[in-house]
C-alpha cells in the first residue's frame, strides 16, 4: 500500500473528485427512488425549502455545501447535511480504493459494491426501505464483471450471493423480526460482487459495526427490541470496510477456509 506516492496527490484529487460526483448523483437518484419521481426528467434541482432551482454553482459536490456554509443561498435555509455526507462518503472511499487496489478489476469491483452499497443504505435510512432491484442489480453487475475472471471467479460470486442471502434469511426465520427480506437481498447483491470469503467477512464487520451501535442504545433506553433500525447501512458498511482489510484479515485467520482468495481480489 506504499504506492500513494507513485499515484500522485493530483491523482488521487481526481479520483476523490470523480467519486464526490458520483456519490451526488447516487445521492439524487436514491431520493428520486424514495419520492417515486423519475431519475431523468426536465425537473432542475432545486431548494427543498424554498423551491427556486439551484444554479451549478450551488451543485459542486462537497465544495458548495461548506462555501454556502450549509445554507440555501437565496432563502437560508438549512441544507440537509445528507447530501454533503453523500459526496464525502463517495469521494473520501473512492479515492481510498483507488490508493488500495489502483486502477484494475479489483477497484472496478470495489467501486460497484461501494456505490450501490451506498444507494441501497440511502433509500434505507429515509424510509426504512431497500429496493428489490437495485440490491439485485448489484449482485447482477457483480456477475456480469466476474465472467472477465472465468468460471472460478463466477462460481465464487453465485456463492457469495447464496452465503449472503441465506445468512440472513436464516436470521430472519429464526428471530421473526428485526432483520426484513430487504437486508437479505442487499447481501445477495453484496455477495455476488465480493464472493463468498469477502461476503463471509462483510457479514461479521456489518453484524460487529451494528451491534456496537445498537447494544448501547437499547442499553441507554433510548432503543426498544421493536424499534425498526435500519440495518442496510452496516452491512453496506461492513462489507466496505472487508474491501480494505480482507486480504489481510484472510491471510491471517483464514486458515479453515483456506487463504487463497481468488480473483479479483488476489
Ligand atoms: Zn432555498
């Protein structure tokens, strides 16, 4: 992972840049998906407050939101801080994959996961909801990519998908609540791009980052058994944090499941 400086601040700008893009766009078309509104249309973006459409200055991802200092510049009001979190979130971990992998299948892959990962955690936290074919899309597209790797890296991912789901469904069967069917796909989809060792790590890092959020604020009362938390995001979070530190992780543990990881992971 030395390479940062053979890459090049001014690349990784790039790449951070590019990211902050795609994470506004993700971050447009996951509202549109939640307000059942078209993706592409004659609709300009405009101020959720006071309706006028925003110019592109007011658009540039990450950059606008703290010159404006968050506020709408016509009538003031507040920005929601999602947006910004949304072009951050991309730009900071498309560029840190970058750094990662460099360019080549592998960041190909990290990017599908991390960006329709992001997706599917949006619609999540805004309405409790992961829609069907964006998690399977995800699983689609990881496919798709894998027939470069031949017949090995395709198997590894139909697995993946199938570890991914069925873990989850069997939670969902055996605790009747907490977790929907939603989560299952979302890790079918997560699955079938990171095959079923990366997919096995994901769900231990999403379970983990869930737990030590959700134990101490049932801890503190502020959380009841019923209360419906969306648990997309730690999933997605999971499986984001293995794309760094799975190679790594498998190396070292991964002796019952043997360390050999496949591709594109290595
Ligand atoms: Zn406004």
């Amino acid at each position: 992972m030395g390479h940062v400086y053979s890459i090049g601040i001014i690349t990784l700008f790039f790449v951070f840049a590019a990211g902050a893009c795609a994470g506004s766009f993700i971050n447009a078309a996951a509202m549109r998906t939640v307000a059942e509104k078209k993706w592409w249309g004659n609709e300009r973006s405009a101020c959720d407050s006071c309706g006028k459409t925003l110019s592109a200055a007011d658009l540039v991802p990450v950059v606008s939101y703290l010159a404006l200092k968050g506020k709408c510049r016509y009538c003031k009001h507040p920005i929601k801080p999602r947006h910004f979190a949304a072009e951050l979130i991309s730009g900071a971990f498309t560029a840190a994959l970058f750094w990662r992998w460099g360019f080549g299948p592998a960041f190909g892959m990290s990017l599908l996961v991390l960006w329709f990962s992001l997706f599917n955690s949006l619609t999540d936290i805004e309405n409790g909801f992961i829609y069907d074919v964006w998690a399977i899309s995800l699983g689609a597209a990881g496919l798709a990519a894998r027939i470069a790797g031949g017949w090995p890296a395709l198997l590894d991912g139909v697995l993946g998908g199938a570890l991914g789901f069925g873990f989850i469904a069997v939670i969902i069967l055996v605790s009747r609540g907490g977790m929907g069917w939603g989560d299952a796909l979302l890790m079918l989809g997560i699955g079938g791009a990171l095959g079923w060792k990366y997919c096995a790590f994901g769900l231990y890092a999403g379970f983990l980052f869930g737990g030590l959020v959700v134990v101490p604020l049932m801890l503190a009362k502020k959380l009841k058994r019923k209360d419906a938390i969306p648990l997309g995001p730690f999933l997605a979070a999971g499986s984001v944090v293995t794309l760094f530190v799975g190679n790594a992780l498998i190396l070292r543990y991964g002796a019952l499941i043997g360390s050999r990881l496949g591709w594109p992971w290595g």
